[in-house]
C-alpha cells in the first residue's frame, strides 16, 4: 500500500524520460544549425550529443515503464538526474551559457513555444532527483522495508547455520530456540533458557508470517531460501524461519 506512490513517481518519470527521448530524437534529426558545433564538455557534435542522451533517456524510461524493481528503478533514475544536474553545474563553472538553458531553434521542428520547452526540460531533472530523495527515505524507513531487511538477515543466517551442520528446534517447555550440531540428534540435555529436560530432535515443517500480510505459512525446512508467492496475498516472499526472531 505505502509503496504504491512510488510506482506512480516511477511510472511517470518513465513517461516524462520516454517524452523527453523522443524529443531529444526529433532535434538532432532536425537542421538547426547549431547542431554541427561542438558540446562545450564532451567535445562531439551537439546532434551526437543529443542522440546520446536521448538513447539514454529511453533507456531509463523503459527500465521505468517495464522494469518490476523498485529499487533498481529508483536507482537509475537517481543516476540520471544526478548526472543532468552535475552537468548542469560543470557548465555554469565553465561560465558557459548552453543554448539548452533556452532550446529555441532546437525546438523548431515541433512548432513548440521557443523557450518554454528549455525550461521545462531543465526542471525535470531536479523533480526527478526530489522525487527519488522522497523515495529513497520512504523505502528505508517503512515498515515493509525494515522487515524486509531483517528477512535477508535471518536468511543470511539460516545459510551460515547450515552450511556449519548446524540445526535449529524450539524447546517444548519454553519455547526457547535452541541450536545444535547435527551429531548431537536424539541426546538428552537440558534446556539452556528452561533447564527442562529434552531430547534434540531435526525441526519439522518451519513457520514464519508473511511480511506483507501477515497470513500463517508452514513449509518444509528443504525449501528454506526459496521464494515462492504467498498463498494469502500472491506477494512474492522469501521462506525464512522466524524461531530465529
């Protein structure tokens, strides 16, 4: 729910960069004439130029538009935004003044209002990169994405345990989570938390609660790590054994 505004912010973005593209595409196949002098950074044709970040834009835009992970997505567009920006500056401390600041003649070939365009493709940039702050803050600090970091922890750990021979049961008076090397199967010991005598046994089926929505999920402790869709909302979720919590 709290992360659907952020797929609106990439959708859009993806929109306004596919748009952007195209007009990026129309200019350096137009005839202005300044598109044969040279780009004050990079040295090339400004109609290279333009194809160049035209090309790049696309790229993002369809990465945004058909892409399904937010946080690759929201990367991306930070990259572009950043870079536009860092451009932006490196040309006002070169004391160059971008015919882009104004695209005018560029915008001849779509009848477009000289001037208005320039400006308005120069604020984007600067929408995006407020917009991916925002996104960026709410993914880190919501309830979905704490969780969602402390599942890739205890799935961290659940590996190591494993690779190390090592199993893991409840203690039947307590409830206290115990660990084990496999050799010590069917000893007797004492409860560490409870001092309640038990035998060690192999876990059964594992338990844990969806993250997203909270329904009961049982399955088998091979299948730990694995991904699967939950059986109550459909969210893709990774199995985790939370006697580790």
């Amino acid at each position: 729910m709290g992360t659907k505004w952020i797929r609106g912010f990439i959708v859009s973005a993806g929109g306004i960069l596919l748009a952007a593209a195209l007009i990026r595409f129309l200019i350096a196949v137009g005839n202005a004439q300044c598109l044969s002098l040279p780009e004050p950074l990079l040295g090339i044709p400004l109609r290279y130029a333009v194809l160049l970040v035209g090309t790049i834009e696309l790229t993002v835009a369809l990465i945004c538009l058909f892409g399904r992970q937010v946080v690759p997505q929201i990367g991306w567009l930070a990259w572009l935004a950043t870079n536009f920006i860092v451009y932006r500056f490196a040309l006002l401390c070169m004391q160059y003044h971008p015919q882009g600041t104004c695209i005018g003649s560029l915008t001849d070939p779509l009848y477009l209002t000289r001037g208005a365009t320039g400006y308005l493709m120069e604020f984007i940039p600067f929408c995006l990169v407020f917009g991916n702050l925002a996104a960026i803050l709410w993914l880190w600090f919501s309830n979905e994405n704490r969780t969602a970091r402390r599942a890739t922890a205890l799935q961290h750990v659940d590996r190591q345990d494993a690779a190390a021979g090592l199993l893991k049961m409840p203690c039947p008076s307590c409830g206290g989570k115990i660990k084990f090397p496999t050799q010590n199967l069917g000893q007797k010991i004492p409860c560490p938390h409870c001092r309640a005598s038990i035998t060690l046994q192999a876990p059964g089926n594992l338990k844990m609660s969806c993250v997203l929505c909270g329904g009961h999920i049982e399955f088998p402790a091979y299948a730990l790590g694995q991904k699967i869709p939950c059986p109550h909302c459909r969210a893709t979720i990774t199995l985790l054994n939370q006697f580790n919590t």
